[in-house]
C-alpha cells in the first residue's frame, strides 16, 4: 500500500485549519504543517510570518488514490477555504496565507487544473488559487503538528478551526473517517 500513495502540497490560510480537515479525511495517509514555494531554505515559522519569505503555510497530504481522489482532495479544498481572497483567510492576512495547489507530477497539475478551470467558472473568474509545483518544502516547527487535535479548546482552533472540520464533515460526509 505505501508504493501506491500520492502526495499533494495545499496552501490555503494557516495551516492548523487545513491541516485539522486532512487528517478526518478516509484514504488520507498522513498531514505535515510546513512552508513552501518560498525564497529562503528552511525558514522559521516568525520569518514566514513576517511575509518577507515568500513561503506559504501548507498542508503535504498524503493519500491512498484507491480511498479518496485526488479530485476529491481538491473538492474539499474548495470548500473548506475561499479561494477568491487574494492573501488572506478571515482574519488571517498575509502573502503567507495565500491558496495555492503545489503539485508533485505532471498528472496532478492536469487534474488540478481541470478541478481550478470549473472552480473558476462556477465563482465567475474570481479565483486567485495558484497552480505551481511544489518548491523548498520544509516540515513546520514540531508544536505545529496535529495543532487541533492537541488543542481543540485553545480560542482560534474553537472559533475558526472547528467550524472548518464541521463543514467538511457535513458536507462531505461520505469522505469524513469515522468519529
């Protein structure tokens, strides 16, 4: 089964959110918080937060394509972020939270552009998602893994993370592991 399993990169705000949906997916592997496509090699999370990095908060998930899609991956990433705010998420501002899709082969690029070409149709051409391969991955400081879980009654993982898992989960139930 391990041969078999694809990695996606996905940036799409801060991490912990994108993250927390991920890791309720079926079919998903694994979740690593990090930061990508940016100027500097390994970069700490309070340089990225200074925006001057160019890297992006992302998600490296890895999948099992016999349990989940990566269509469906996709699917849930556009709903679970919006995509037409260029920079931000909510109260999350920054080149550092930018949406972006960071593919690993030329085989996800076209699916991913095929997902992005009907997600753009559907908004009217508002979509500001970036279609890049992925560049300078580096895995996010420790207390950054699995930060929900560890922390679901901490203020930021209650008021907005938690509402992202529970959009997912009802609006995907059919993908959502069991509780």
């Amino acid at each position: 089964m391990v041969a078999s399993l694809q990695t996606i990169t996905l940036g799409g705000g801060c991490f912990w959110c994108t993250e927390a949906v991920y890791e309720q997916v079926h079919g998903v592997a694994s979740v690593v918080s990090g930061y990508c496509n940016g100027q500097v090699d390994a970069p700490t999370y309070e340089q990225v937060c200074t925006g001057r990095t160019g890297h992006v908060e992302a998600v490296r998930v890895r999948f099992d394509p016999a349990q989940v899609s990566l269509r469906e991956i996709l699917e849930v990433f556009f709903v679970v972020h919006d995509p037409t705010t260029l920079n931000r998420q909510g109260n999350d501002v920054g080149t550092q939270y930018r949406s972006g899709i960071y593919w690993h082969t030329p085989e996800q690029a076209e699916v991913a552009r095929e997902v992005l070409a009907e997600v753009q149709a559907a908004s009217g051409g508002r979509v500001v998602t970036e279609l890049e391969p992925e560049a300078r991955w580096s895995d996010a400081e420790a207390y950054h893994q699995h930060y929900f879980a560890r922390n679901p009654n901490q203020g930021y993982c209650a008021v907005v993370v938690g509402p992202k898992v529970e959009k997912f989960r009802k609006t995907f139930a059919r993908l959502a592991r069991a509780a």
